[in-house]
C-alpha cells in the first residue's frame, strides 16, 4: 500500500464518522465497516471509567498515524455507537483508509 496515500491532509480542517464500538472485545482492532457505513472496532478495555473510549481514540489515532490529541470523541461517551471528528486529516483520506465508511 502507498504510504502517502493515508497521509494527514492539512488542508481541511476534519473528517467526522460514525464508530460502533465493542468494549471487552479481546483485542484492538478495526473490523471494518458495516452496511450502514460505520466503522466496526473493538477494543479488550472494558467500559468503566472511559477506559473503552481512550482505547478507541488511541487506536484510530495509530490507524490513521495522527497524534492522539487529533481524534475526539464527540458523542456517544457512554454507548455503543460514538461520533468521532478527526482534525487535520481529509474525509477523502478517511474514505481510502476505510472504504464504505461514511464521513
């Protein structure tokens, strides 16, 4: 895969998408996107004390090779389904990464 493809891409100011996130899920990972164009991940934190939320975040953050204070947790801090905002990295570049994901 090109590198240079998934780079960030400064000139937008952030991509936001839907994340249906699974807490205590053996490990940490993206499994894809789902029909309804959300992104699927799991994480092994369990969901107490924002433990699922902060792995999630640092997850993506890895995924998308972007510093972790550039993925927020918009809404959703206590449920399944969450919206995240990505600053400082396309929606087109959010698309390539993950292809179907709506953003």
């Amino acid at each position: 895969m090109d590198s240079n493809r998934l780079r960030p891409d400064r000139s937008r100011a952030s991509a936001r998408f839907a994340v249906r996130l699974m807490p205590r899920g053996g490990s940490d990972r993206v499994d894809g996107v789902s029909d309804e164009g959300t992104l699927l991940v799991r994480v092994a934190a369990p969901p107490v004390a924002g433990a699922a939320n902060a792995a999630l975040l640092r997850l993506l953050a890895d995924e998308l090779d972007l510093p972790r204070t550039s993925v927020r947790l918009v809404a959703g801090a206590v449920g399944r389904q969450k919206l995240i905002v990505v600053d400082g990295f396309s929606p087109e570049g959010v698309s390539r990464r993950w292809p179907g994901i709506k953003v």
